[in-house]
C-alpha cells in the first residue's frame, strides 16, 4: 500500500503529466540528480494525481474531478497502457577519457604561474597530464603582461616585476600520463632538479642531455630501457634514479657522469655490469636490488666513496676479493643471491650492517670478526651455517644478530660478553645445548644462559671467566692475545710476541733482562692496558720506538757496566673503585737507575702496555664493558686524546654520572655510549662535545636532561630508552640536527607537537611503551617522519590495528582525524 501526498505537491515534485500526454517524471529534481531509474518511475501503476479518481474495484477511465485529494493504488490494480517515454539525456564527461591539449594547458593556471616564477618550483604532480602544457617551456621569459606593462604599473606590483622572477630550477612532473617529454625541455636551461616518476615514459629526448645545471633525475617507475647518450654528458648531475624500469644494463657511457653520487637502478633487468663503473668515485650509495646480476666487475672496487651498496636479490655467486679497499663502506645487503662464502673483509672497519640472509653460506670466517669492529647489524638467516665462531666475542659493537633457520647445534658461551647485543635470533636451529623454553624466553635469558655457563666453566678449573672450547679466552681476545700469551698476527707487533713477557714475566734474550727477572713479583694478575715497562733499553728501541741513544745502550752492554733499568711493581690499587677491571690495573712502577758508583735512587713511572697503544691507535675506540666500573681514571682519557680517540664506550658498568676525564675529550669525541648504567645524572660539561654525532644514554635512572643539552647541533642520534623520563626534555627539541630519537620504555605522558616540529630532520621517533593517552591529530603534519612507533601506550586512537600497519598508515589516519 503506498500514499501519496496532495496533488499540489507532486504537481511540483513530479511535473507528471496527464494520461495522454508523455508521463514524464522529473527525477533529477526528486532525487538530486543521483539516481537513474531508466523509464518512467510511475509508468507501471501511472501518475498519483491519474489514479485518485480511480474506483474500489481498480478501474478508473480518467483523471480524477478533485484535485485536492489523493488516493489509494489497490492492490490488484490493473496495470494500465504504457506509454513510453523519451531517455532523459544527461550531459556529463566521463572521469576516463582522452585528454585534449586544452585540459592539460588548462592545469597551468595563473595563480600556479606566478608561484613558480617567484619560487623557482613548479609542482605539476598527480595532475592526469598526458602532455607537458606548452606554454610551461616560456616560463623563464618575460610574459606579454610583463612587457605591456609600464615602469608605473610594474612598481605598484613591484612582486610580479620581471626583475623579481626566479628562474625555474625545480620542475615536478611525476604521477602523470607522460609518454614522451617535449624537445623543447632544453628551453629550461636552469632546471636542477627533475622528477619523471610514475609516467609511462618510453624514451627521453636528447635534449636532456642540454639541461648543463641539472643535478638530480629521477625517472623511475616508467618504461624505459635506455637512456639518451647526451645525458651522460651532464656534468653536475650527482642524484639518478632509474629504478622500475625496463633496463637490461647500464652503459658503459655512465662512467662519463664523474660527479654522480646515488644511482638507483634497482627492478629492472640488468644482466651485468659495465666494466668502466670504477670511475665513478664519488659515488656513495649503488642500489641494484632486484636485477640479475652475477658478478660485480672487478673495479667496483675503485669506488672508494662507497657507502651503501644494495644488490639483494640478484644471481651473485660471490664477491670481490678486494672488498677491504672500500674503506667507507656502512652498509652492505647481500639478501637472496647465491653467495657460498664470504671475503675476510679486512680493511672495511667502517662497516656497521652486513645483511647476508637467504644465501647458501656455509661458515663464518673468522678473521671477519676481528675485522669489523664496528659491525651492529649481522643478519645471517637462512643459511647452511652448521657453527658459530667463537671469534663472534671480537664484534664488540653488535646489537642485533640474526642466524635463524640454519643448522646451527651449539651456541658459543662468548656472545655473553658482547655488552650491546640486544637481539639474538637463532629459531629454526636444532640447538640441543639449550633447552626450548629458554630459547622461547629471549635474548636476555638466553644470553644470561650462556653467561651462567661460563662462570661454571670457570670454577670447574678454567682460569679464565670465560674460557672457550676452541682455548681461547675472552678477556686475552679483548686485550688480542690467545692463551698461550701470543699475540695473533693481524697485529703489527705479533713478530715481537716471544719477546713479550706472559703474567709478567720475561721472555726477553737480552742479558739486561734476563738479570732483572727475579726482582719482578709473582701472582699478579692479568691486565691489558698498563704493564711495567719494558726493562731493556734494546728491547725498547726495537719494538716500541722509545727515544733512546743507541749508542749509549751499546756502549752498556759492551763495558759490562751497564745503567741497568728496573721496574718494581708497587701494591695494587685493589680498594679502588675499578680494582677488578682488567683495564685499569694500574701500575705504579719505582725505576731504579744504577750509576757506576753503585748508588741508585727511583722515579715514578707508568708504563703503557704498546698493544693496547695500537688499538686506541688504530681503531680510535676506548671500550670497557661488563667490568662494574664505578669511576675512571683521567689518565685514560688524557691517552686516549692523545692517541686520537673518537668513540668511547663504558656500557653495562656501574658508573653514576660521567667521567669528569671525558672533558679530555671534548673537541674529537664523535660517538659516546653509556647504556646499562646506573647514570641519574648527566653534567652541563655535556654541551662541551663540539663533534658528537651519537649518544648512547639507554637503561639508567634519568628523568631530565641540562638545559644545555640542546647546544650538541652535531646530534643525530640519540638514545634514552628505558630511563625514567615523565617527559622529553625541552633541550632535545633544540636539536635541529637530530634525525633519530629513540625514547621507548619511559613514563612519557604527552607528545609535545610543537617542539617535535621545531626538528626538523626528524625522521625516527620510538616512544614505544610510555604513558601516552592521547596523540594529537597534527603529528601527522609532521611528513619527516618516516618511522614512528607508539606501541605499548594506553591511549585508544589509533587502535592497534592502525599501529600495525606501519607509519604511512598512522600518518594518514592522524591526518583524517585534524578538524577542519
């Protein structure tokens, strides 16, 4: 049963004519416009006002006499004589549809025109062009208003006088329709950046190869498979993307780009390498992911700027045997290739992550760790290792190592002393000397595991804490002894190691020493840094460099008369603040000095062991961990300032503030790592460190940082995760350098946006597990950021699920939620 309202009404909504006339109902005006319900919408049961005067029975010859009343439709009315009616013709342009030159000039408009003569961009982005608007290839000429204009006229709107113009220098035309780029591209002679991404380019025109001042191009995500030789004649372009492609190699003309320094090449097709890739030296980060590469050619080793290279997922069989004159390289991923062993790489100190997983490798060379002692990351997944060195104890900087899904069976007891190591991954592996449940618990457990083993292994009889199956100790590794007392002979005094006493004592052939073996005293314990000094003048001159006078050291021993040099070892200083540190076991030595009338009298000296010189030396890295230190002495610092020290690191210690002596320190330190302290303190002397890049303050008792603290412009990364923090500290948002910020496991309440956009390089913000109950809907303006994590907070919006999905998807949703 339907009603209908008075005649009156449907007269105005419907305009529904009479019975012989075409029943038309203005379903436009009814509807908004939106819907389409072909014919007529009445044209089974007819009009309303044509059925009010219908009878009971249904049958009604014409409209009804009274027009102010409406009426029922029966149920069994019959149905009347269909009349048709004309299709309303709508007059609409479909969304897909052939663009016409007009459209695309249409998308330059005025206010767009005046933006990029004033600024020098122009953003044409994600506008369906199918073609370049022509007149865009004028923009760096005066335009006919400008030059109609008077010198009165252009004085009113001094801003759009042609002396104001800028030059277009930045022109984005990515996400478009783009099949080819006009000749007339050589007009915009001062273009520096260029971006082609996402069209569906099939070729460039020469003319590129004009544009002298260009410096980035990015033209993936198209359809090309070469690139005009006159491109490789641009001399200043040092940014090329041609990732997405259809590329099956890269010619050999490439190398001509001699001021490239980021080339993108990665889904395409790419066979093989040009030999001349060598020559582009000032090249630092080579991505070709997801090619069919096979072997690198043998120059890329020539590429000594080299800081990043990606060749995952390619066909490698191996790699240059030469890796180690790459001595800039950070970053190295190998994922998916069918690599079989891996190179020593000796000469790469520099390297921080080494990504190898999904390969077919089979061990881990030893001399890699002593290689890379700044290795962080090691991922070594899904491969055929059957065992892990112990050797892994000398990858003193590791924090994250993954060997998941090998067949590995035992677990060496020295990754417990590896201080930084926060992620251990070994699932998929048939380890039996562990059981299950503890591998399932984590890290820390399995790490603490393995430590517990070692002390057992030490009461059991071993002399050393941590004593290995293979009879190397970690505490001679750290120091780079073995335990016979031999140095290894990637050390540079290794030759000299017999001559080098063993728990003190005297190894030494000179007779001079021989004779002054049995002053020194027994039972001391082992130490690394400081040892007496060596008691023979010859033997000094020889190996360590000492400035003596040769001449009078052989005339000593040929007279018999000799100056004879002895060092006695003074008592330890055991109720010391570091009396169990193997570092610092100072000593206090008395030089006796015999003249010829017999007599003697003594100086004060300490003596530095020249092992330990050459590691500050040559690593330029102060590192004690796991040695409950409270304090530290200033004499370390004042040697390691002069040895040229730049990383110091005193993580898992006892130490409550910062050691005064680090102000030694202040014009060459660069990285400080202080984690897994008892630190509730840090000192205003912090602002004094001119060249740190990376601050390391995780897993102690802060809850607020100096005011000072915002002086460190050099900051890029910094760490306080797991403190007591209520708050980020007002200093850090002065950091506009800082482009990681790592502050999970606090008591953090509130995000404060307004000084998180005072940080403008910020690209990694972790406040993971905090107290945040609400995240204002601006952080999402905030396009820097590229890794935010808010896991672990109780606020409701986002939910979890949102949280899961990544950044972009928090972002966007942050974004949505904004009032508008």
């Amino acid at each position: 049963m339907m009603n209908f309202s008075p005649q009156a009404n449907f007269e105005a909504t419907y305009n529904c004519g009479s019975l012989n006339g075409p029943q038309e109902c203005n379903q436009q005006s009814a509807f908004g416009g939106d819907f389409n319900f072909g014919p007529s919408c009445f044209t089974y049961y007819g009009c309303p006002n044509e059925m009010s005067g219908m009878s009971g029975n249904g049958r009604g010859s014409g409209p009804s006499p009274s027009r102010g009343t409406s009426s029922r439709i029966p149920r069994c009315a019959q149905k009347p004589r269909q009349i048709p009616s004309p299709r309303i013709n709508y007059s609409f342009r479909p969304v897909f549809h052939e663009r016409t030159t007009d459209e695309d000039d249409s998308v330059l408009t005025k206010q767009l025109w005046k933006l990029a003569r004033k600024s020098g961009t122009l953003n044409l982005s994600n506008k369906a062009l199918a073609r370049v608007p022509e007149r865009l290839f004028d923009i760096n000429e005066a335009d006919a208003d400008s030059k109609a204009a008077n010198l009165e006229q252009l004085t009113i709107k001094e801003e759009d006088a042609w002396w104001n113009q800028v030059p277009l220098n930045n022109l984005d035309l990515s996400s478009n329709t783009l099949t080819h780029l006009s000749p007339k591209i050589e007009n915009l002679a001062s273009l520096t950046v260029l971006t082609l991404h996402d069209n569906a380019l099939v070729e460039l025109p020469p003319e590129v190869g004009k544009l002298e001042k260009l410096m980035r191009l990015n033209v993936s995500h198209n359809k090309l498979s070469q690139l005009p030789r006159e491109l490789y004649s641009l001399p200043d372009l040092r940014h090329l993307n041609i990732s997405y492609n259809e590329f099956t190699e890269l010619d050999p003309d490439i190398s001509d780009l001699h001021m490239l320094e980021f080339l993108d090449g990665g889904h395409n097709n790419i066979q093989s390498l040009p030999g001349g890739i060598g020559f582009l030296v000032r090249l630092t980060t080579l991505l070709l992911p997801y090619n069919h590469i096979k072997e690198l050619p043998p120059d890329l080793v020539n590429m000594r700027s080299l800081q990043k290279i990606d060749i995952e997922h390619n066909d490698l069989t191996g790699l240059p045997e030469d890796m180690g004159l790459l001595r800039k390289l950070e970053c190295l991923y190998l994922q998916h290739n069918d690599i079989q062993e891996l190179p020593d790489f000796e000469g790469n100190e520099g390297l921080h992550e080494l990504h190898a997983s999904n390969n077919f490798i089979k061990a881990i060379p030893k001399p890699m760790c002593s290689n890379l002692p700044h290795l962080k990351i090691l991922d070594l997944r899904d491969n055929k290792i059957t065992e892990l060195p112990d050797e892994l104890c000398l990858l003193r900087n590791l924090t994250r190592l993954d060997v998941s899904n090998n067949t590995i069976s035992v677990l060496p007891v020295t990754l417990s002393s590896l201080a930084h190591l926060i992620s251990l991954q070994v699932d998929g592996n048939p380890i039996k000397t562990i059981r299950r449940d503890i591998l399932q618990c984590g890290t820390s457990r399995i790490l603490k595991t393995l430590h517990d083993r070692a002390l057992a292994n030490k009461e059991e009889g071993g002399s050393d804490a941590t004593s290995l199956s293979g009879g190397i100790s970690v505490t001679r590794l750290r120091g780079g002894h073995t335990d016979s007392g031999d140095m290894p002979e990637n050390f540079p005094d290794s030759s000299y190691s017999e001559q080098q006493p063993s728990q003190f004592g005297c190894r030494c052939p000179y007779p001079c020493q021989q004779h002054m073996q049995h002053h020194i005293q027994q039972n001391m314990q082992p130490f690394c840094v400081y040892e007496p000094l060596r008691n023979c003048p010859e033997y000094d001159r020889q190996t360590q460099g000492h400035i003596y006078e040769p001449e009078s050291y052989q005339q000593q021993h040929e007279n018999g008369n000799m100056a004879n040099l002895f060092m006695k070892q003074q008592e330890q200083r055991r109720s010391g603040p570091y009396h169990n540190c193997y570092m610092f076991q100072q000593q206090q030595q008395e030089q006796y000095v015999y003249g010829q009338d017999g007599s003697h009298h003594s100086t004060n000296r300490m003596a530095v062991h020249p092992r330990w010189v050459y590691k500050l030396r040559h690593t330029r890295t102060l590192a004690v961990n796991l040695e409950q230190l409270t304090e530290v002495p200033e004499q370390v610092f004042q040697l390691a300032k002069e040895e040229g020290v730049h990383v110091v690191d005193f993580a898992r210690n006892q130490l409550s503030t910062l050691p005064n002596g680090l102000q030694h320190l202040r014009d060459q330190l660069t990285e400080l790592v202080l984690s897994n302290n008892l630190i509730g303190h840090v000192p205003q002397f912090i602002s004094q460190f001119t060249r740190i890049s990376y601050l390391n303050l995780s897993n102690n008792l802060l809850n607020d940082l100096p005011k000072e603290f915002g002086v460190l412009v050099t900051l890029r990364e910094l760490n306080v995760a797991n403190n007591r923090f209520q708050f980020i500290p007002n200093g850090i948002y002065e950091l506009q350098g800082l482009e990681i910020l790592i502050a999970s496991e606090n008591h953090i309440k509130q995000l404060n946006v307004a000084g998180l956009q005072c940080m403008p390089r910020l690209t990694t913000l972790d406040l993971r597990n905090n107290d945040i109950d609400n995240v204002p809907p601006i952080l999402g303006n905030l396009t820097n950021i590229t890794h935010l994590e808010l896991v672990g907070n109780p606020f409701r919006q986002p939910r979890h699920q949102i949280l899961m999905k990544g950044t972009d998807a928090i972002m966007s949703y942050l974004r949505d939620r904004i009032p508008t």
